[in-house]
C-alpha cells in the first residue's frame, strides 16, 4: 500500500476544525453573498462547520427573518447526497398521506447543486440535536427513545403495506455489499471477501418468505437526527434524509436508533455491538423491549438477527457511500467492519440458523 495512502487510514474521522475554520468561514461567506445575490436568504453566516459527509453546514441568522440552514457539499459523493435528501423531503411533503406529521420536515427553500458554489437552503427547524441533548441528560434516553419510535413508525404506517419480502431482498443488500466491496480494500479479498459472501447467503436466507412493513424509511435514523426541545426532550424535527427511501424496510429505523442509542449511552462502537447480537443469536433484552414497545419486534422472537445485520449493513454502507473517510480509515473499519462479518462467518461456518420465525407486528 502507498505510505500515502497508509498515512491516510490512520488519520481521524471527525475533520480538524481548528485547521479548516478559515477556509470554512471564507466559504460559507462566499456562499451567503450568492444567495443575497439571488435575493435569497438575507443574514450573515453563523457556526460553520464540516461534517462527517462531507458537508459545510452553516446557520444564515437576520434580523426579522427566520433562520435557515446552508448545506454546501464538499466532494461529487455529497452532491449525490443532497440530491436524494431534496428528492425525498419534497416528497414526503407532499404526501398527503402525513397529515400534520410533515410538520417534523424541514423545509427545501433552494436546492442548487449546480456550478462553482452548489448548496442546499432548509429552513432551521426550532430545538437542539438529540445527541446533545442526551450527553447532558441521559436520564432522558428511555422517553426520548420512546416518542422518536413512536413518530417513525407513524410515517411507516401511514406510507407502507405488509408484503413479503423475498423480491425486494436483493436490492436491499447487494447493492450495499457491493459498496463496501469498492470503498474497503479488507472487504475484497481474502477473509474480508469470504465473510462478505456469507453474509450475503444468511440475509438472503433469512429475509426469504418473512413479511415485512415496507414502507418510506428514513434510512439513518439515531439521535444526531432529532430536533428535540423542552425539559423532557419533545421531538420537533427530524432531519438528514439523505438516505430515505420510498420502500424500504421499515423495521431498520427502529433498529438503529436502538442500536446507536445504545452505542451513545456506552460508547462503544456500533459493530462491536452487532458482533455481540450475532455470537450471542440475540439484542439485549432492553432493546428488545423498546422494539417490541414500538411495534416493530415480537417480543417472543430471536429472529432479529437478520435484521440487525442488515441495519448494520445499510448503517455501514451508507457511511462507505456518502465519504471516502470512512473506508480508508483503519480504526473504524476494524471496529466497526472487521468484528460483525468475522462473527457472521463463524455463525455460518457452525451452520447457526434462526430457527424460529421473526414476527413484526
């Protein structure tokens, strides 16, 4: 491997802040002036900052108006990213189907992802991230978790059917397999390629015949997304729908904002988490409680394997796709790839199967 490239697999996710916030600042001016050019969104730049996808995200503050959020995308992957996120938020407000649910929606103001200076304009939807709000309060991640469940299963409700799911099977995962194939250097070779392959062979297995609610799925659904205000942490937004999709199996939202509350309440990392359900054929019984809560899991069913590893499939894909950061760093890949697909090829290896059927209700 070039030391270049081996240079990069050791640097962090996050980016530097303090080595960019020049640039960042100058940017985000420069894309104000655009905008107040077009006579859109009067104000001054507040608070920009990169993201782990490869956004520039700044607040535009003025007098008398109300506040917006200016996304502007740092590499062509992030354009792609804007590009279904507006698709699918005018989408989704214009389904008539939501009713008073699309309150929860920010608001597309400008989507202009053409040219020298591309950005996305959504309107600053009131409360603080869920993430936050939970380091300071983590007293509140049972009611937080509970109310977030309770919205995401009323958007899948209302826009989805139960059906079987063995067609849609190979949409749902080969393409995501393939993503990490391209982006992950472990995933093509060797054991990495092995393990890969036998993931695929259990989620087509499993999933093959079971009846799911496929319906509109947020596709990154954990508490970094939530707009939540109040001493209990109401939920007033939610955001980043990016990866949404139209007819997508819904029990995936639900299973990772368990998963990801679970791994912001202990810090451990997300694969680690997944590796510990597949050896142990099980989500710890407090998941499983808020899942079966949510109407999204029986409690009476240790099924949910499948389905777990493929939310950790699309959680880990979807990070692959939308920012090369992701599968050049080493760290994150050994703690967050390499732990679920060994585990995964020593289930298969022992011919582990879910013997008793998952039941969604």
């Amino acid at each position: 491997m070039p030391l270049a490239a081996e240079l990069r697999g050791l640097l962090p996710l996050r980016p530097a802040g303090v080595l960019t916030r020049p640039v960042d600042v100058l940017t985000a001016r420069r894309l104000a002036d655009s905008l107040r050019a077009e006579g859109v969104a009067p104000g001054e730049p507040v608070g920009a900052r990169r993201t782990f996808s490869d956004l520039l995200v700044f607040r535009l503050n003025g007098d008398g108006v109300p506040p917006l959020v200016v996304k502007h995308p740092r590499s062509s992957r992030a354009i792609d990213s804007l590009a279904r996120e507006c698709e699918a938020v005018r989408s989704l407000a214009g389904d008539e189907r939501l009713g008073a649910w699309r309150r929860l929606l920010p608001t597309i103001e400008r989507c202009r992802l053409e040219g020298p200076l591309p950005l996305v304009v959504e309107s600053a939807l009131p409360g603080d991230d869920g993430d936050a709000v939970l380091r300071r309060s983590p007293h509140l991640s049972r009611p937080v978790a509970e109310s977030a469940l309770a919205a995401i299963r009323a958007l899948h409700r209302a826009t989805g059917h139960t059906q079987e799911v063995t067609e849609l099977t190979s949409d749902w995962v080969r393409p995501r397999l393939a993503a990490l194939a391209a982006e992950i250097r472990w995933c093509r070779e060797g054991d990495g390629a092995d393990a890969l392959s036998a993931l695929r062979r259990l989620l087509e297995r499993e999933l093959s015949g079971r009846r799911l609610l496929v319906a509109w799925t947020h596709g990154d659904f954990h508490p970094g997304n939530l707009l939540l205000t109040g001493p209990q942490g109401a939920l007033i937004g939610v955001i980043d729908w990016a990866g949404a999709l139209p007819d997508g199996p819904s029990e995936l939202d639900c299973l990772t904002f368990v998963l990801t509350l679970r791994h912001q309440r202990g810090g451990r990392q997300l694969g680690r988490i997944v590796a510990d359900a597949v050896r142990g054929c099980a989500l710890p019984p407090a998941d499983r409680r808020l899942l079966a809560d949510a109407g999204a899991l029986a409690p009476d069913a240790p099924g949910e394997i499948a389905l777990t590893l493929l939310t950790w499939l699309w959680h880990v894909a979807g990070n692959v796709t939308k920012s090369a950061r992701y599968g050049r760093s080493r760290r994150w890949i050994a703690q967050n790839v390499v732990p679920v697909l060994t585990e995964v090829a020593a289930r298969e290896a022992a011919g582990v199967r879910d013997a008793r059927p998952f039941h969604p209700t």
